[in-house]
C-alpha cells in the first residue's frame, strides 16, 4: 500500500477515511466476502492524501476556502458561479509526477492482473461518503470505459473537480460537513462488459415500505446507469428471505419493465462521451433481463452482503455478457427507512375523485396539491415556486436543490429506484414517476392533485381535490384479547400494512389478482387453442407473450399475489378465500363469454363450492389449487389458509376437500388448515356438522344478513333494510359463534360493522368471537370499539 494509491484487495471498512466508504467497501467484501463466491471487479483507489497533495502541489486549499466563504448559504443564488469556479481550479491543475506515475503504474499492475482489460470504470468517493448517517450517493461524478492510463489518469481529475458539483457543495453545506475537511478518492474498477448483458440495483430492504423480510432487485439491459438514473422502466423482481435461506423457491414475484433503451459503450474518442444510449430490440424489450436462477444468485450474495454489515443495503450488480458471470459493482448501507419508527403513521384518503390527466408508480403513501410547472432543465428552476408541483422528462442529481421546493415530483420516465423516487423518499415527499406522458397530459400553471396512498399506482387528478388525513401511533394503542385482522385484497399494498398492530389477514379475496393482474378467464387460458373469440384471443396473446403455456399465466400470477401477501405478514395468519365471483363476473373477464352460463340471478346461482367440483368449472379450480400449492408448499408461506366461499351443505364441502387433496392441498399435511364461510343460514343451523369437516369459520356478515333477511342488498329498492344490526342477523351470528366454539373451532368475522357500530363491536365480543377483521382505513378505529367492548366485560 503506497502513499497515493490502495488496491481494493488491501482494504477494508477501516480504511474510510483513507479511500472513501464507497471504496473502502470493495475492499471489505474482497477481503471478507470473496470466498463466499461473491464476485466483485478488482481494482484501486486514490488515497485521500492523493488529493490533498494535489490540492497543495497546485496552491488550491487557500484559493478555495477563499471562494467558498462567499457562497450564499441562505438562498444559493451564486451557488452555480462558485461551483463552476471550483471545478475549474481543480480541472486546471497539473498532477504531481510521483501522484501521475502511481496512478498509471496502478493501471498497468490491473492490465497484467486482469485478462483482456479493456477499459475500467472511474468512481468518486467521498471520505465521509457512504455512512449510515449521512450518504453522499449521486453526489459526485462517475465514469464509464475509460480505457489507457492516460485517459484513466485525466479521469481522476474529473473525479477530483467533481467534488464541487452544485448538488455536492449544497448537500455538504445542508448536512453540516465542512468543505476543506472532505476529501475525494477515485476508485478504478475494471469494467464488467454489462453493455452487452444486463445491470441495475438491489435494495436488501423494500424501498417504499421499509419491509425488511423481502429484497427488491431492479434491472435493465446494458451499463447500470439507466437504472440507477431512474431512464428506463426497469424489470423488477421480489425476493423472500426466509424462503431464499432455506433453499425454497423464493422470487415471489416478477414484473416486466419495457426497458426502451440500452446504454454501451460509444465508439473511442477524446472529445466524446465515452457510453450513449440505443433502442432496445422490441424482442429484448419482452425478455426478463436475468434468469430466476440469476435472480437467486444475487439474492444470495445480497443477504450475505446484508448480515456481513449488519444492516439493510443498498447494492449495485452488474453482469458480463461476454463470460456470463455476475458481479456485485458497489454497496452502501440504505439510510432512508433503516431505523426508522414505524409504529407511526399517517393515513390519507380522497373524499372524492376526479379527472385523471396521467398515472404512474406512486412514491410517498401521501395526497398532495398544488400548481404544476413544467421544467426541461435545472436552469429553469426560477419558474418553480415553494410549494409547486415539478413535472418534467427525467431526474438526476442536478435537480436536487430544484426538488426540495416541490410538493411533488411527477416524471415521464423512470421506475421505483429512479433519482426522483429515491430523493422523494429522503424528503418525505410524494412522486409519480414513469408516467410516460406527464408533460403532455398536464398543463404548465394547471391546479393538480397527487394521490399516491392507494398502492403502488400514483394519480395526478385534475384540480385541487379535498382529502382527509388521520394521524395513527399504534405504539399507544393497548392490544385486545380479541384477535384483530386485516381485509386486504392489492397485493401492492401488502407490505405498507404489514406493520399495522395485527394477528395477519382474516380475509384476502382472489378476485381482485383475477380482476386485475390476470384478468383473463382461467379456461380462456387453459383451452385457448380453441377460443372462438378472436378479439379475446388477441388480448390473450399481448398478455402472457412470455408464457408457451398459457394456463401457466394464471397459475404463476396468482400464485405471486398470494405469496406478496402472505410474505408481508410472515408468519402471521393469512386466510386466502378461494375464488367467489359469480358467473356474470367470470364473464366479464377476457374470453369468459364462451365458458359461463347466462343466470337470472348470479348472486345465487353458480358460485363458491358448487363451481369447483362441477364438470363446468373444475379444472378452473384445479389452476387455483396449484398456484396455493407453489406458494404453500414450494415457497414454504405455510402461513396461508384456504376457504371455501359459499358452501351449502355439508356434502359439497366434503367433496371440495376432497378435490383440494387430489390436487395436492391435503387437509393437515404440511399444517394446512381449511376455513369455510360462514354466510348461508344453512351454514349456521349446521355449523356442528361444518366443523367435524372444517378447521375454522369466518363469518361474511354481508352475505349471511341478506339470506338471513331474505333480500337482495344490491337492490335500491329494498337496501334500506339491510342491517347486520338486525335481531335475526344477530342471532345467526350468535348461535354460528356458539356452535363453533362447541367444538373447539376458531371462529371470526370479516365485516365493516364492528367499527362503524361500537355496539355491533360490544356485541362480538361478548359472544366470544376468536377475531374481527378490518379493511386497513378502520383498524385503529375498530380496535378502539372491541378494546371498549371488552373492559365492560
């Protein structure tokens, strides 16, 4: 190790204030990590004393503490002038030979160690860079196939000025570093031929949620800067931990970006960028950008990478097209939700919607408004007011000064990794990102609101819309005896509610993964050879362009809905009721016309149990059983019960556990357990009989009140006697919970009642029911009525 320059394989964690946390971190997981198999490019850094020699030999220290002490520190205004003079400072100076000879006789110890080097990648790294409290990424500069020692030498110095970036100076002078006290350390990484492959981003802990059970690994083909730039719809893949440490099938799921473009290299010359971006072959753009065995191997080093630093991580991959082989390129700790509280939250709701100018991947769980400015450049930023909302093609970092002022960021293009989802979370801020029409759609000066709080999908709604906010500590709330559930349906949303106060999920409905991420009818799939409808055939087609098998669509769709659920809220409950649309609904779904009857009364007719063992629909149900069967028993959610919906007599669920266990959901085995609703009068006066065959009742006091009553609650004209407050409602409830625990079977209710009704909570409560179910909205509230209910016990 010489004065000036330190090879990754010298250093460790140590070493920071020598060479930077970014390089210090190669050093530590080749040194520490490199047995394991974790690949990472070799290479060297400059020390820290390199560049204060340079400063020195140059006369510089003096010159830029000097023009630094007249920086505006209050409003910036001749933030971009100083930056601008700094840089030049630096750009102009001349190296000290012995610092020029190290880092060129550096580059040629590289090219004898590494075979076929043809260019390296240039990195800045700040000596306070990369710590948990305080990460300058995308702060300073970094450049890609650099090739020679010349070139590489002059690189260095860029990396050098680049620590007076205009983002760089202001986020030393916001965070309370000194500006003489940092110094800048290049690191020279030999290239991994990703242009010809793939790379992109892995989070060891979900970006939005702060879930830390699952990681989140991002991609697109070629250099990662697309990715990390947030200028491609990336593809984006899950990730399990438990299920990945015991060797399980662990990608829960998996989401195809369009990936339009391909960042390479550019053809060799001084005076030009040295990479550019090209179209993405339409055929590249429907691929998966790696493997699942690729995905996994990743996911490994990732958790590896995690436990080695004790803490959640931030981590670049790259791979070669040329030998195949994946690399981890960098890793920095994560620093926006890592120790976060998260027993805090603020729930947001629209009192009503509106027009949508544009929609995209929501960032933030938060409602904003305001006025809509749309910029094509930082220059721009005078247009921008406290308060507005910034719409514009794409981010990086030389939009962050422009950022803080905005009340949301709204972007064409990028994804959930993107510069302006990652800057929106650090700021607390809301975004919608890859809207792909945005500065189109909205108008420059147009009142908007921002609605990110419904899952994943953000809106931007034209005008100012009215919403209502509720700050929740769930951190005070006492927990009741009587088990409190969840209602969820968007898997999306799976992960921002797993942190609620609750037992798991008492009711998560099928339909909704049906409705909308499949969206075609399961038969429609299985028999598409045949399909007559030609329209349908073609939707078919655009939907599962990438599955040979069409009902295996279906089957992995579904299958990735439940696990995202039921890895949420691992190892907690999560009770999956099979599939319960009516026949006129599975119509409505893509070819369901040429497989559903025509009913005069839907709501019942043709529904829950009686479809699954009929001729008509059983091999529908077969596809549903398979997909509990992969997440159960191959991605080891044991913590996922099924129910039977709409189960008349004891006979028809008899024969549908039966059916379950021929295709592979045996009763017991593996600790499945089967649940039946319970919402059919016949379901109650037998409940006995039930529950020698069942392993538990839920109770859809909506369904079990409109039997009880003999009504239609979809009906205007007769809906304003729906009541599940109804005497006769009440005692079919009452002798369902009785009954049940007779003989010693759990017993729940799935309903809105118990905290829109405090005395409907009372009521449960005293009847003993095992747990109440809540959509998220009503939790706190319902929580609150069965804690009443129970301390006047």
């Amino acid at each position: 190790m010489s004065k000036y320059i330190s090879f990754f394989s010298d250093l460790s964690n140590e070493d920071t204030a020598k060479v930077g946390g970014k390089n210090a971190s190669l050093g530590e997981m080749i040194s520490q990590l490199g047995a394991k198999g974790i690949r990472i490019p070799a290479g060297y850094a400059t020390t820290a004393q390199a560049y204060w020699d340079y400063l020195d030999h140059n006369k510089l220290r003096e010159k830029l503490t000097n023009l630094l002490q007249k920086l505006d520190t209050k409003e910036f205004k001749n933030l971009r002038e100083t930056g601008k003079k700094a840089r030049e400072l630096i750009l102009n100076g001349k190296f000290p030979d012995e610092l020029a000879e190290e880092i060129k006789e550096a580059y040629r110890q590289l090219e004898e160690k590494e075979e076929a080097l043809t260019s390296v990648a240039v990195r800045s790294s700040a000596t306070a860079e990369d710590l948990p409290e305080a990460s300058f990424a995308g702060q300073h500069d970094s450049f890609m196939n650099i090739s020679g020692s010349d070139a590489t030498l002059e690189t260095c110095k860029k990396c050098f000025a680049s620590l007076f970036t205009d983002r760089a100076i202001r986020y030393r002078e916001h965070n309370g570093f000194d500006h003489m006290e940092v110094a800048l350390s290049a690191g020279v990484q030999k290239m991994v031929r990703s242009d010809k492959a793939s790379a992109g981003v892995i989070f060891t802990i979900l970006p939005d949620s702060g879930y830390d059970q699952v990681i989140f690994l991002t991609g697109a083909w070629g250099l990662g800067d697309n990715v990390v730039q947030g200028a491609v719809n990336a593809d984006e893949f899950h990730v399990f931990k438990p299920a990945l440490k015991k060797g399980m099938r662990s990608i829960i799921s998996k989401k195809m970006g369009s990936k339009e473009k391909t960042m390479v290299y550019a053809t060799k010359n001084k005076e030009e960028a040295t990479t550019k971006n090209k179209k993405t072959p339409l055929k590249k753009q429907k691929e998966y950008i790696l493997s699942d065995k690729e995905v996994v191997q990743l996911a490994v080093w990732s958790v590896e990478i995690e436990d080695h630093y004790k803490r959640a991580m931030d981590i670049e991959w790259a791979k070669d097209g040329e030998s195949g082989e994946l690399y981890i390129v960098q890793a920095r700790p994560e620093t926006v939700h890592s120790g976060k509280e998260k027993s805090k939250i603020k729930e947001f709701k629209l009192k009503s919607e509106g027009e949508i100018l544009t929609s995209g991947t929501g960032i933030g769980e938060k409602i904003t408004k305001g006025v809509s400015r749309i910029l094509s450049s930082p220059d721009e930023a005078d247009k921008l007011q406290e308060g507005d909302v910034l719409v514009t093609e794409i981010t990086n970092p030389d939009w962050d000064n422009v950022m803080k002022k905005a009340s949301a960021i709204i972007t064409n293009s990028g994804g959930r990794t993107s510069h302006a989802a990652i800057v929106a979370r650090e700021l607390g801020a809301v975004a919608v990102v890859g809207t792909e029409d945005g500065t189109e759609t909205i108008k420059d000066g147009q009142e908007i609101t921002v609605a990110c709080a419904e899952g994943n999908i953000g809106k931007v709604y034209k005008g100012f819309l009215e919403w209502d906010e509720e700050d929740i500590d769930f951190s005070k709330q006492e927990e009741p005896e009587t088990e409190v559930m969840l209602i969820l349906a968007d898997p999306e949303m799976a992960y921002s509610y797993s942190n609620y106060p609750v037992k798991g999920v008492g009711l998560m409905r099928l339909e909704f993964v049906i409705n909308n991420t499949i969206q075609i009818h399961p038969l429609a799939l299985l028999h598409y050879d045949k399909l007559k409808d030609k329209d349908a055939k073609k939707k078919i087609e655009e939907l599962t362009a990438t599955y040979e098998e069409k009902h295996l669509f279906f089957i992995e769709k579904l299958a990735e809905g439940v696990a995202t659920i039921a890895a949420a809220f691992y190892p907690r409950d999560v009770i999956v009721r099979m599939s319960d649309f009516k026949s006129n609904e599975y119509a409505n779904l893509i070819g369901g016309q040429e497989f559903e009857p025509d009913e005069e009364n839907p709501m019942l007719g043709f529904r829950g149990a009686s479809r699954y063992y009929s001729e008509q629909y059983r091999n529908g149900f077969k596809m549903e059983c398979e997909a509990m069967k992969i997440v159960r028993d191959e991605m080891g959610l044991t913590n996922v019960k099924l129910m039977i919906p709409f189960c008349r007599t004891v006979e028809e669920g008899e024969k549908v556990i039966n059916l379950m266990g021929d295709y592979g959901l045996k009763q017991g085995w593996n600790d499945l357990e089967i649940y039946v609703m319970c919402e059919i009068p016949s379901n109650v006066l037998q409940a006995e009989e039930f529950a020698e065959i069942f392993d538990g009742f839920s109770i859809g006091s909506n369904d079990l009140t409109q039997l009880t009553l003999g009504l239609d609650r979809d009906s205007a004209l007769v809906n304003e006697l729906f009541d599940e407050n109804n005497t006769s409602s009440k005692k079919m409830i009452s002798m369902a919970i009785e009954k049940a625990k007779k003989k010693g079977r759990k017993i729940g209710l799935c309903g809105q009642a118990p905290s829109d009704f405090p005395h409907f909570a009372g009521f449960l409560v005293e009847q003993g029911i095992n747990s109440i179910s809540f959509n998220p909205d009503a939790v706190a509230k319902g929580i609150k009525n069965i804690l009443k209910a129970e301390n006047k016990r």
